[in-house]
C-alpha cells in the first residue's frame, strides 16, 4: 500500500516518468507489477483490494497519473472501483486488467471513461507501451 522502496537509478536521481497506482489482488503478480515499473522510471503506488485501492487513491490522487486495476478484486469489484475513482476524480486515467471482460461492461465502462483495456495474462513491454501512452512523456 505504501509507495515502491524499489527505485530505478533514473527515480533516484529525482526523475520520474509518473506515478501508476496498481491494483491487483494477486500478491506475486503485484509484486512482479511494482518491480517491473520500478525499474522503468515509474513511482508505484499499490492495493490488494478495492478497499484498500478507494484509501490509496483518495489519499494521492494529486500525485496519480494512472491506475493499473484489476476487474475482480476482493471487497468492491473493480467496475466499483472505476466508478469510485470517477466520482473522486473525472479525469482519473484507468487501464481495466482482465482475462475476460464481456462486451457489455467493457462497453459500459469505455463509456464512463476507462481509458484502455488490457489483458490477463499481461505481456509485460506491450502494459509498459500501454501506460507510456496513458500517462505521456513527464
């Protein structure tokens, strides 16, 4: 929950290429997930749960450029999350994680703002090309 103590030499040198708060109940891929970033530059912000992904986000949101969230999550479901996320912050940048979504709440929440989509399994560098593309060059 607390900010990543892994930090790439770009981040130790005051360079960052933005914060990402990842969601993702599955402890070894979210561990996987903060590293990864880590080592790309960016400053991680984590959450097992969606109770716990609503506190991290209200409490940093002015530093959050995107979030990684996962759809099924324990205690609030990932839908309810985005949508918690929205009523906090319109333009909050979320990228859906999914091994399957149905059309229907994929429409659902392309409509209500998810800025992407991206598949579970990840394949790491096309996540990383996904999120350089929501968060921009900082």
């Amino acid at each position: 929950m607390d900010p990543s103590s892994e930090r790439s030499p770009s981040e130790k040198a005051g360079a960052t290429r933005g914060t990402i708060l990842i969601v993702e109940d599955e402890a070894l891929m979210l561990r996987l997930l903060k590293k990864f970033f880590s080592q790309h530059g960016y400053r991680v912000l984590d959450a097992a749960d969606g109770l716990q992904a609503i506190e991290v986000y209200r409490n940093n949101k002015q530093q959050i450029d995107a979030v990684l969230l996962d759809i099924r999550l324990p205690k609030y479901t990932g839908e309810e999350v985005f949508h918690m996320m929205k009523a906090e912050n319109a333009d909050v940048k979320v990228v859906m994680a999914s091994g399957f979504l149905e059309p229907k709440a994929k429409a659902e929440m392309t409509r209500a703002g998810a800025k992407r989509f991206v598949s579970k399994p990840y394949v790491l560098d096309e996540l990383l090309e996904v999120f350089r593309g929501v968060i921009g060059n900082k």
